[in-house]
C-alpha cells in the first residue's frame, strides 16, 4: 500500500498538532504552579469556559479573565502547588479543533488556612487553533479521588516559588 505524499503531509500534521497540544498542556500546569498569569493568558483563549469538579466544590467560569483571577487568588503567596498532567489521549478534529483527555495528579498546600489537598481527576479539554496556534477552549475536570487534610504545621520549605511569585492576599480579619 502506498500512501499519497498529501495523506503522509496530513498525518505528519497531525503528529505535529498533537505535540503542540502536548506542549500547551505542560505550559498550563508549570504557568499554574508558578502563578505565571501571563504566559498563562497566552494558553487560554479570551472565551475559555472551565468547569472544575472536587469533593466539596464545583467551580464553573465563563472567560479568560474569571479563570485567571481565581487562579491568581488561589495560587498565591501562601501556598504551594504541584500539577502534573500525564496520558494524554489527544484527537485531531479538524484542521483547528482538537480534544484531549489527560490523567491529573495534584498536591497543593493552603498555608493560609493550613490544608493540604492531594488527588486525581481527569481533565477533558478542547482545544482550538487561532493565527496557526493551538489554545484552551474548554477545560474541565472531574476528580477521580480527593484527600483532603489539615496541616499542623507549615512544613520546612527550602524554596518556595509560589511565596516570590504569586499574588499577596490582604490579611484575614
């Protein structure tokens, strides 16, 4: 069977669309922990709907700017945050639309409150390509498990990014 040099120039496409969704994903989650809201809006296009679904929260946005300002608040100086998103499971729609399923595991610690969340979720997003590059549309996940414990004691950080780069809360009461 020989294959066209248009049908191998559409899968190689493909392949390369599927590592730059790929790439938007790790982005997503290194911009997240390290409270980069500006690469962040890059990612994420101006009409991205995200719908977040835990334990004890459902949290549903509508834009860009909802997204970025609860992420802002909720990774900020007083926390710390790991996300990795792994077995990604990507489909090509459409020359610019796209939809993956990726695999979370996520640590965060709420010194603010002094919590620490651990868990796993399934994020389902779909992407679309604008100017020849590939952003967030919709995002989503539903966890698969969630362990939710109090914190005794700020533990012995050496370094902590969050701390340097994310954004200063007023004082509580």
């Amino acid at each position: 069977m020989t294959m066209s040099l248009d049908e191998l120039a559409r899968q190689v496409q493909a392949l390369r669309d599927i590592e730059e969704i790929k790439r938007l994903k790790h982005a997503y989650f290194r911009c997240i922990d390290t409270a980069n809201m500006t690469e962040l809006a890059q990612l994420v296009h101006p009409e991205v709907t995200t719908c977040y679904v835990g334990g004890s929260y459902r949290i549903e946005l509508k834009n860009q700017a909802e997204f970025l300002e609860m992420i802002a608040n909720s990774f900020n100086a007083e926390c710390v945050g790991r996300h990795n998103g792994h077995h990604p499971e990507i489909e090509i729609l459409s020359e610019t639309e796209a939809t993956g399923t990726w695999y979370l595991h996520d640590v965060f610690l709420n010194f603010r409150v002094m919590v620490k969340t651990e868990g796993t979720a399934l994020y389902r997003d779909r992407y679309v390509k604008v100017d020849g590059r590939w952003v967030i549309k919709h995002q989503g996940y539903e966890r698969i498990y969630e362990i939710v414990e109090r914190i005794e004691k700020v533990p012995n950080l050496t370094t902590n990014t969050l701390a340097v780069t994310g954004r200063r809360l007023p004082k509580e009461g």
